[in-house]
C-alpha cells in the first residue's frame, strides 16, 4: 500500500527534508496590503520579518484555497492508494476542515485529514514520523494510530515579546493582551482544547523560559526516549545558544531548533520563543 503524506506549511520542515521524505506541502498565505504572498514558497521566513519592519502595518494571513486541496489531492490519488492530511491546530485556522471537507470530494483514493491541534515544528513531529511510516510501508490506518498515540505527550510552550499580536489576530482576548502588557507579563503560552491560552503569568521572559524548561524536566523525569524542538521568531543565535544548554542538561533528550514563519510569526512576533517535545 502507497499512502503519500500532506501538510501546509506551518509544520515549517525544510525543503530538503520534505524532498527526501516524499512529504506534500501546501501553502497558507500572508496579506501585505494588496499583495499575497504564499509563504514557504514566495515568503521565507527571514523575507518576512524584514518585510515586517519596512511596513506601518501588520500583515493578514489566510488559509490555503480549497482548489489547491483539490488540485493536489486527486493528483496523489492517481498514485497512491491513501493520502493522510496533517494540518495545524482547528482552533487557529480553517485549514484543517478545508483539507477535511476536500477529502470527502476525491473519489479516486481515500483521505484522512488529520488535526495535529499544535502548529509549527511540533506539528512537523507528526509529519515526519508519517512520513517515514509511509516510505517503509506502512498502512494509513497504521500511521493514523501512530499520530493519535504521540499526540498524547506531544507539548508546546512559547513566550512572546508583545502580546497585541496575538490579540489582533482573534488568537488572544483584548483583556488577556491588556493586562500582560500593563503589568510587563511575559506569560508561558500553550494549545489547549486547539487554542492558544495563557498556561501561567510571569513577570519576566528569563522566569518565563526556565518555567519551560522546569516543564521539560518534569516530563524527562521518568527517562524515556524524548524528542524536542526549540522555536523561534528571528531569533536564530539565541534559539541555537538555548538548545545547546538544553542538551547539555537533558543529554538522552534529542533536540532539533525550528523556526515560526511567516503565518505563525504574523500572530506571535519577532522575538518569540518556544519549546516543544513528545516521548517517543
């Protein structure tokens, strides 16, 4: 059985690996005035964030159009006997019940759209273990119990520099923005329940990072296999600097670093910084 694996572009895995893992990519989009710009493909991340500065105002960001689904999955279906569909959190972004709603179209193959309820490189944890499911044969109602297994120690936490982004975006409530910008709380962020919520508040981002790692500490602590990811928002040395710390104090975690492009970055900012893992 050939299952061909799909995700949009907020998983952010490099080009290279999705080329080696067979892996399809579609694209969300992010609106500068009147121009769109599919990001991954017309957008890089480090594009993007000088395209920030340059502008007076932030951009918009949008889900893929449903004929690029349709376009790509009845492609794959003249090939592949499944297609599995792993699409970031439903509760930040239509693109999931686009991918959803596409699947039950396509007559030539069967499609599982599959709702990560995460985003960026954690949400890539789920691609590239199915991905590589798919290379070795294994069959889609395999992999899809594999996802819905890792889903259960998958964890991210992140803290942000401003948190009007989050909040102009619809991710965040008015009140929640206001009071952790009038009190300088740098708060630990999380998905729960597919939505991004305040996990604690904390004065400062030094405090708000060792809580995360604290965090990372308690669910090492019973010394199984473990996989991590640190996330950043153009913050490529300090994110490398913080890895390199975390390896040296957990050495039987394996850690990777990430980055938020440009349809995360619009709704967290420049400076963000994150922290994701799972068991393995």
């Amino acid at each position: 059985m050939r299952t061909a694996i799909v995700t949009d572009s907020t998983a952010y895995i490099p080009e290279h690996i999705r080329a080696e893992l067979h892996i399809h990519m579609v694209p969300l989009n992010v609106v500068f005035g009147q121009a769109s710009y599919q990001e991954e493909e017309e957008l890089t991340a480090e594009q993007f964030y000088i395209k920030v500065r340059e502008q007076d105002e932030l951009p918009k960001t949008s889900q893929p159009a449903i004929g690029r689904f349709v376009e790509l999955f009845e492609q794959l279906g003249e090939e592949y006997d499944a297609i599995i569909s792993i699409h970031l959190s439903s509760g930040i972004s239509g693109t999931y019940q686009t991918a959803a709603t596409v699947a039950g179209m396509i007559e030539n193959t069967r499609v599982y759209a599959y709702d990560s309820e995460i985003s960026c490189a954690v949400q890539g944890f789920y691609v590239i273990e199915a991905a590589r499911m798919a290379l070795a044969g294994k069959p889609a109602e395999d992999i899809l119990a594999r996802l819905d297994e890792m889903k259960q120690t998958m964890k991210a936490y992140f803290v942000v520099d401003d948190l009007h982004h989050l909040q102009r975006g619809g991710r965040l409530s008015s009140a929640q923005a206001f009071l952790g910008s009038l009190l300088q709380v740098k708060p630990v962020l999380h998905f729960e329940n597919k939505v991004i919520v305040p996990f604690e508040k904390i004065r400062t981002r030094k405090k708000a990072m060792k809580r995360i790692v604290d965090l990372l500490g308690e669910a090492a602590a019973d010394g199984e296999p473990m996989e991590a990811v640190v996330i950043h928002a153009n913050r490529e040395a300090e994110a490398e600097e913080w890895r390199q710390e975390l390896q040296a104090q957990f050495p039987r975690i394996t850690f990777h670093t990430g980055y938020f492009g440009a349809v995360i970055g619009t709704h967290l900012g420049e400076g963000a910084l994150g922290l994701g893992w799972y068991k393995q």
